[in-house]
C-alpha cells in the first residue's frame, strides 16, 4: 500500500478541526482553538482518561493531514486511503489474520494445473449500494477499466500478465481477451504465464467490482462520488474539512457492522491529532502510516496507562529516499553511492525513538527472500566526497528534496538528510507538500529528482517490493510505482524470470539476486524498516492490525 500504502507510504506504501460541527472555523477562530487545545491536551495525562464527547454514538472518529487524492479503487494507492475504500467496496478475495487468501465476493476458486487460468464462482447476494446486484461481468469490466490507459491507474502493471492486456493497452484490440464471462456468477481470467501472487493482486483494492453505469455517469468525479458494495457508503465529502462514511442498510452482512458511521476530520497535523484524542475527541491518536506522533511516542509508551492501549505490528515496509536515476545528477551511479555514504541512518532511527531497523536492501526481514548477509551502505562521508570527485562535482551540487508536509518523521528525516549532504558540498532545499501531491508528483516522469518514500506490502511476496518497485519494465509515464524511474536489463531479466517460475526456491534466488544489483546501483537510500505503533481509546473495540490491512474500520466499534 501502499505507494505509497507506504506512502504505499509507504509505501507498500491525521487531520485537524472541530470534531462536532460540519463547518470549519475562521482563521483566526481556528488559532484560537488551537492554544486552547494545546493547553488542555498538556494539562491531560494517562492517568486522567479522557471523556468522549459523545459516548452514546456508536461513530468512530479519526483524523488525516489532508484529502484522500480520489476513493475511486482504480486510482486510490496509500496506507490512508486504502482502509476507507476497503468500507466502501468489495472484492473477491480477502486475507484472514494468518494472511490467509479467502472467499470474499467468490465462494470459490480453482487454478488450472498450467497455472494460467483462474475461474472464480461468484456469490449470488451482493449488490452495490445503489441496489443493483454484482455480477462477474462487474469484476471483469472493472479489471478492463484499471487497464485502460485512459484511467491512469497505478495498479495497471500488477494485471498486465493477464492475456490480451498489452493488445488492448497499446490500442491493437478493444477488449481484454483473458477475461471472460460464461455466465454471471463465474469469471474466468487466464494469464500469459503462470503467475503465483496473481491471486494476492485479485485481493488488492484496484480489483474491487465499480458499477460500470456509475463510472460513467459520473465521469473523473467518481472518486469523489463513489458507489460500491462495502458495508459503508460516502455520505458526506467537504474537502479541507470533513468525510462522512455511514452504515449501507444494502451491505449482504450488515448485521456484522457495529459501526453506525466513521467521522473523517480533515487537516492539521500529528501533534494536533495527539492533543485532540488526549481530549477524547478522536478515538486513534493517528491513523497515518506514523501510527503514535513521533514527538509523543517515549512519553506514551513509559505511561502505565498509555502504553496499555498502544497496538503494535511489525510490518513488511520499508523507508527510503528515492533518486531519479533519470534526471542529473542522479543518472550517476556515483553520486547515488555516494549519497548513501553520506547519510547517517543509524542517527535517523535514533530520530524516530528507535522505531526502525537499519536497512541494508530493499526486502524487510518479514519478507520471503530477506537476504541477512547483504552488506549496504556504511556512514562514510570521505568516500562520499571521493566517489562525488570521480564524478564530477567535487564541489557538490543543488537538489530538491519532496517530503510530505504534515509527517513529523518525514520532516526529521529531511532535516537529518539535508545536515549529512551539507558536510559532504550537496546542498538540499527542502520542498514540503502534501501526500497525495507527492504521490502524483513522484509517479510522474521527469518530475521529482529527489524524494522521502516509503512502501508497505500489498501482498506478502518478495515481487511486491523488488518488481512493483524496481523492474524497468514497469515505468510509465504518470502514475509510475518504480518511481526512482531505474531500469537495468540485467535486473528486469531476473525478475521477469522469477514472475513466470513456479518454483518458490528458484523465485527467491533471482530475487536475492536481483536485490544485490539493485543495491550495487543504488537507486535508492536504503533507510529503515519501520514498525507501526496505534494508541487508542479505551472505548474503541476491534481494533485488529494486520500486515497487509493495518486498519480495519469495518471490524471496528464503540462500547460506551
């Protein structure tokens, strides 16, 4: 997730006004509130629980930086957008808490002994939310759309080995041929080669089923009018301000949903987020990919009571910094090593109150495939000036590095980054903006050299990472996942290799492989492995974090 979630990011990989009114405060009303906020919230303790302002609500109320970029599942890629288009719409496949794949809209599924034809059986008792009942014809349509060029979605490149997918992308025919339909309940889907985690994309947001008649009625603006099959619908958007997700009554399980509704506040950042649920006005202190701000974190977790209600999850995901390798002067693998050396990430994850582990590649330790004995990049700025020399800038360069805004660990990061590249003659201007304008922006060619990114896994195998991330051939122009833009043949052939090999054994030694030539070429600083720490309130139940679904809202509710 991802981007990303996850960022995916992180990839794969928070907000900040009132939480009982519709309409947000004036500017100078807001800083108002904002001092008085901040002197309660220190005033608060874990010893003094806070009172819900409205305990008789069975609402969850949580708060982000800033606008959800679209809740359309073709185009929605971060950690925070995923969990609210998981409420909204429904797929065939889900995970269970043991990352299990498991019936979801399909009651079944056989694999073809070949492995290049999947055929699904669908439920016969889902609708979407405007009352019209699912069929496969939906899920294959909305597989078709994600694979239009026109929709410029990033999921595109996890269903291109479906058969007849790059026909009909490059315009050469006008339907996608391996996806077929013999009647409304089953969906067939054949692929070019056999393709172990093609079942784990068929549970990825970007295969939920949209209605066909929706999508086109309402054009670019679905995102923000969406219609699904989730067990909530949107009931209120103002952007900037509020998100309103309430209870479908058309949902085929909504006897299972204990949540009348989800409050969505808009704005702010994390420290505000920490003084408003110390004021019980929020129910998770951070639902970003942060979890607990790291400014709070050492006082919240040696709080008797604090510590109690913190939720932890080591998770597949990795933080790094991405350098365009198509853009000077990062097109030098010279200057990539030697901004490698340059940084200390020891000094950073001792930033973050040690909530990392150093990372010496791309594959986290959760990952099949994690290779222990890679070696990395050392803290070494003497050979960072060596191998700057041998390049050409002995006396450094310019560059820009994109942060997300409202991240206080994207903004230590920056802050650490830019003092390191300092001592070695790189002089970085730090350019804030929001998470979903550095999404766009990263995925778009030409456009960012410089980068904070993070990845979270959408599927738990080493091709979520490495392929989705680094293979050559998945660059596109708008809305790319390999957004260092790296593309080396000796690379892309072993993990074009890998995608087709049914042999786990085999996969994961081209992948290792791969990850080592990756590391050579340094398209990346390799930072940390991040870990997710939630606080909730001691009201909020079911609160169940998982490695692929950090946040469940659907699983969630309030016990007065």
């Amino acid at each position: 997730m991802k981007g990303s979630r996850a960022q995916k990011s992180t990839a794969r990989k928070s907000t900040a006004q009132e939480s009982t009114v519709a309409s947000a405060p004036g500017p100078r009303l807001w800083a108002s509130m904002c001092l008085v906020v901040l002197f309660l919230a220190v005033s608060c303790s874990g010893d003094t629980p806070p009172s819900r302002l409205h305990p008789e609500e069975n609402v969850l109320r949580v708060a982000v930086p800033s606008d959800p970029r679209s809740l359309d599942p073709a185009i929605a890629y971060d950690v925070v957008t995923w969990p609210l288009v998981r409420a909204l719409f429904h797929g065939l496949v889900d995970y269970d808490d043991d990352l299990n794949l498991v019936p979801w809209h399909a009651r079944s599924w056989t694999i073809s002994e070949d492995g290049r034809t999947i055929t699904f059986k669908l439920r016969q008792d889902i609708q979407f939310s405007n009352g019209r009942l699912i069929t496969s014809g939906d899920f294959a349509w909305s597989l078709e759309r994600i694979l239009d060029p026109a929709t410029k979605s990033p999921g595109q490149g996890f269903y291109r080995n479906i058969a007849g997918a790059r026909a009909f992308q490059d315009g050469s025919a006008d339907r996608v041929t391996g996806l077929r339909t013999p009647d409304s309940e089953t969906l067939v889907i054949e692929l070019v080669h056999p393709d172990l985690p093609f079942l784990y994309c068929m549970a990825m947001p970007f295969a939920y089923a949209v209605p066909r008649e929706e999508v086109e009625r309402r054009g670019e603006t679905f995102g923000r009018h969406p219609v699904g099959a989730g067990p909530f619908v949107l009931a209120d958007w103002q952007r900037g301000t509020r998100m309103r997700l309430e209870k479908s009554p058309s949902y085929y399980r909504a006897d299972e949903v204990r949540l009348e509704a989800i409050e969505l506040m808009v704005g702010g950042d994390e420290t505000l987020h920490m003084m408003m649920f110390e004021r019980g006005e929020l129910d998770i202190a951070s639902v970003t990919a942060t979890g607990i701000p790291d400014a709070d974190f050492i006082r919240v977790m040696k709080d008797p009571v604090l510590s109690q209600r913190v939720a932890h999850q080591p998770l597949n995901a990795i933080q790094y910094l991405s350098m365009n390798t198509e853009m000077a002067p990062f097109d030098q693998v010279d200057v990539r090593r030697a901004v490698n050396h340059a940084i200390d990430r020891q000094r950073i994850v001792s930033l973050i109150s040690d909530r990392g582990i150093l990372a010496r590649g791309v594959l986290p330790p959760g990952m099949p495939g994690f290779n222990e004995e890679l070696e990395g990049y050392d803290h070494d700025p003497e050979k960072a000036r060596r191998l700057l020399a041998e390049a050409g800038y002995p006396e450094g360069f310019t560059t820009e590095l994109m942060i997300t805004a409202q991240s206080g660990i994207d903004t230590k990061i920056g802050q650490a980054v830019q003092q390191d590249l300092g001592e070695v003659g790189i002089n970085v201007e730090i350019r804030p903006v929001t998470g979903s304008t550095r999404i766009e922006a990263t995925g778009r060619r030409g456009a960012v050299p410089f980068s904070t990114f993070g990845w979270y896994q959408d599927y738990p195998d080493p091709s979520n990472f490495l392929d989705v991330l680094l293979n050559g051939n998945r660059i596109t122009e708008v809305n790319s996942t390999n957004v260092a833009f790296y593309d080396n043949a000796s690379v892309n052939a072993l993990l074009d290799e890998a995608s087709t090999s049914t042999d786990q054994e085999h996969r994961l030694a081209l992948y290792r492989e791969a990850e080592r030539l990756v590391v050579e070429d340094a398209p990346w600083v390799f930072l940390y492995y991040p870990q997710m720490y939630l606080l909730r309130q001691p009201w909020l139940k079911g609160l169940k974090l998982n490695p692929v679904w950090p946040i469940r809202y659907e699983l969630m509710w309030i016990e007065p």
